[in-house]
C-alpha cells in the first residue's frame, strides 16, 4: 500500500507522489514561545512525528522543519507583564518546550530555524511583493494587498464576509483593504525591532513562516503542517504571499491538519481554568500514555481529553509491554497499511491489540511486530522492565515511605541513612536520581519483606505488600524470588 494523505488544499485523500523521487520535504509551524505548551500544542507535534517516522520508512531522504517564533506580540506581552527580558523568556521556555516534547516521544525536527536568525529574509520577501505590486507601505506598516491574487481564499474556502471576519484583523485607517495584513510593522519603545527601507521595526507573524519554508525547503516542497486552527489566516496568507512573490510558484504541495482538541468536552480556555500543560500532565502519567491517548482519535477528528482516556492509554500500554517483553522489534506490514492510509492511527491501534493477543499466548512472531508496530506510532520504547518500575514518569510517589515509621518502626530504623537523606533532599534532585532512590527503596522493602516472611512474620509481609500497592507498586513472588512492577 502507498501512501495517501487528506489534502485540505483540494479536500480530498490523494495518493502522495513527492516533488522529487526518494525526497520529501515537510514543514510544520511550531511554536511562539512565551509560556509552557499546552496539549493543544502537543497535538500536532506528536501527530507530525508518526507522519514523520513514517516518511522515513520509505524514502531515503526526508527533511522536515519546524520553526521556533521568537519575535511575536505575544512575547512582548509577556516581557512586558512579567518584567523578564524578551530572551530570557524565549530561551526559557523553548528549553521547556524541548523537554516536554522529547517526553511525550517526539523525535527533533531536522532543523528548527528561529524567526529572529532569518530577518534578512523576511525583509527581502517583502521587498519582492512591493517591486511586484502585491504589498504596500503605509504609516510605517507594509501591508499584503489581498486584491491582488485572484487565489486568495482557495485553501480556506472562505468568502470575503468569512475571512474578515475569521482573520480579527485591525481594521486600521492605513489599510486598503480591511483583509490586507501585515507584512511587517514599526516598533517602539523596548519592543525588539531591526533596521529596514520602512524604518526601526519587526516582520508579522505570516512572512516568517514562508521565509523559513523557502531558506530550508526551496520554492516549492511537499507537505506542510499545522492544527486546523492555522488554515485561516495563517496558511492562507503563507500561500498567498509565497505565491505571489516568486512567479506564482505553488508553495506547498499537500496541506495536512490536525483537528481540535477539547478538555472533558469543553474549548480549553484560560477563563475556565482549563487550560493543561503538558509538564503538569507528565507529573500523572508517563509521556507513552498521553502520546497513546492523543493517538487514539484519528488526527483529523476533534480530540475530546479526559483523565478516562489517559487512564485506559497507560491499561493498554501495560498490557503491551506484558505480551511484547523485550522482543525484537520486527516490521507490522498491517500497521504500515493502516498509517499509510491517511495516518489511520485507531486502525493501527486495533491490530496492535490483536497482537498483544497473540503476543500474550506466546506468539514471538508477534510479540516482535508488537514492538516494531507500536515503535513506528512512537510508543513502547522503553525496555518492559523499565516501563513497569515507571522509568517514564517524572515524579515518583514516595509516599509510602513516610508511612513506615507508624506501623512498622523498626522498618525506618533499618533504612539505610543514606536513602533517608536523600529523601530529604527529594525536591533538589533530578528525575534520574529519583529513580534511583525510588528503586532503592522499594528493593529494600522487598528485601525486608523477604526476611518477615522467612521467619514467618506474615503480618508484617502483608504490611509491606499493602503499602507498596497503595504505591501502585504490585510484588510478584516467583522460583527466583520477588519482582515488582508498577500498576496504572
């Protein structure tokens, strides 16, 4: 099977033929930052990286960029609110935005181009569409003339009356035209700006993107990204700008974009207090469960989040890495089939559980295809082991250790003094070293457990049982002795 993508430019699954054989050239806008991402933000990264995990499958070359906006209002909002300089905050939370992106399984694009490195570009496409006829300076503004390309509008499909109203633009007193946007615009006071033929000033949200694309993937390339949000303005004016100013050139071949996502059936919103971050999330479940959960609706599809669906993601997961162990990862032609066809990932979902089925009755073949199949959707990357003594949460629940010296005094006696300090000193440490301590001292709980129940101090073996799976730490006794997992 080949394949075949949604196409939003001509609403329709096209089989995908890149521009060059054996290359790909993809481009998906990133993000602005100036505050930690959200899920929504999330989304269409994780969506992106099985598109892109796939592309590399079965092309040789695939280059694939994602932007970084660091010159926005937005920014300059929050400079402005928080009294932090602007690049501390860009390089702050670009940093976090990495993290957090790594731990949900994204893999880093091939280049991330900051808008503030390519100015100069952005300048020069401008100056392109004003010797054209296409854009205008006014009141130190340059503006795109939305009149002069008879194709504005086609990748939206939006009327006139629609896209004013969808684009909010300022309807300000230099403009044409109240559709024209901005190109570039004056900057005052703190706010950061550059040296061009219209004066001190900083380029718009929309002619950084098509600069990026252009540097990085030529003219014309082959797919470009984003969320559904993005189709109007943004990409409507990435086309229309990019077109107009090199000879009508097509910009971006195939347009793919993830639907909406909602927050237990709600918009997530700022006024409702909705709004989740991916970092607080992590501190609940492993990066694995929250990618399964966003996968589990098909990218087109509005997303509805819930605490449910990450609950039965991380159940799924746990059965996965029960029935796969560490087998070999292997090629699922099944799964391919199904994320070549429109990235069908609830397809792809269905046959890794028939899998796991099979996987579960000793089936090596498909214990193998399990983690081959799941590894190309980006989840079941860390060793079972490792999974189940939940190397992939970022904070870990110590809890029960505070609850020995109670019932079992003589427990927290025997504890070595070094664990008791590092405990102390919890909050300093980093994620490796708290699962360092965590496994420390759960295996001396189980070694205390062993000695109770050696001497037949079955009580005390139970305490220690009941504590840890208050932990959601499950001991399984075997011939060789005593292991442990972690449990949803």
């Amino acid at each position: 099977m080949a394949l075949s993508l949604y196409n939003t430019r001509t609403r329709e699954k096209q089989l995908f033929e890149p521009l060059s054989p054996g290359r790909v050239g993809m481009y998906v806008c990133g993000p602005t930052v100036y505050d930690f991402a959200h899920v929504g933000n999330a989304r269409p990264v994780v969506v992106f990286d099985v598109l892109y995990r796939l592309l590399k499958t079965s092309y040789e070359h695939v280059r694939y960029v994602r932007n970084i906006t660091d010159v926005d209002d937005k920014i300059i909002a929050a400079a402005e609110k928080t009294g932090e300089k602007i690049e501390d905050i860009t390089v702050r939370t670009t940093d976090a935005y990495h993290e957090d992106m790594a731990a949900l399984g994204a893999l880093p694009p091939d280049i991330e181009p900051r808008a503030t490195d390519h100015v100069e570009q952005m300048i020069a496409m401008t100056e392109r569409l004003i010797a054209r006829g296409n854009a205008y300076e006014a009141d130190g503004h340059v503006l795109f003339a939305v009149a002069t390309d008879e194709n504005y509008g086609k990748l939206s499909g939006r009327n006139r009356d629609e896209m004013i109203a969808g684009a909010r633009v300022e309807v300000a007193p230099y403009k044409k035209d109240p559709a024209d946007f901005v190109l570039w615009k004056p900057s005052t006071g703190n706010q950061p700006g550059w040296d061009s033929p219209w004066g001190f000033g900083r380029p718009g949200w929309h002619i950084e993107c098509s600069a990026m694309a252009r540097e990085y993937l030529g003219l014309t390339f082959d797919i470009h990204g984003g969320g559904r949000d993005l189709v109007f303005p943004h990409h409507e004016n990435e086309v229309a700008q990019s077109t107009c100013a090199h000879d009508e050139a097509e910009f971006a071949r195939y347009w793919v974009h993830n639907g909406f996502l909602t927050v237990e059936g709600e918009k997530m919103s700022k006024s409702i207090g909705n709004v989740l971050l991916v970092r607080d999330l992590l501190t609940k479940a492993p990066g694995e469960a929250l990618r399964l959960n966003m996968l589990s609706t098909h990218y087109r599809q509005p997303l509805d989040w819930t605490e449910e669906g990450v609950s039965q993601a991380r159940k799924i997961l746990d059965r996965w890495y029960r029935a796969a162990g560490d087998a070999e990862p292997t090629t699922c032609e099944a799964v391919v089939d199904a994320l070549e066809d429109d990235m069908n990932t609830p397809k792809a979902i269905a046959v890794l559980h028939e899998l796991a089925n099979a996987a579960s009755q000793g089936d090596a073949v498909a214990a193998g295809q399990l983690r081959g199949g799941a590894n190309l959707m980006g989840v079941l990357l860390n060793s079972a082991d490792a999974w189940f003594k939940g190397s992939g949460v970022v904070e870990y629940d110590i809890s029960f250790m505070n609850k020995l010296a109670e019932p079992l005094p003589e427990i927290a006696n025997r504890i070595d003094s070094q664990v008791t300090a590092a405990i102390a000193k919890w909050d300093e440490m980093t994620d490796e070293q708290q699962g360092t301590i965590y496994e420390l001292c759960i295996n001396l709980l189980i070694d205390f457990r062993t000695l109770a129940r050696e001497h037949r101090e079955f009580k005390t073996s139970d305490i220690i049982r009941d504590l840890l799976l208050d932990a959601n730490i499950t001991l399984e006794d075997g011939a060789d002795g005593t292991t442990w997992r972690r449990t949803s």
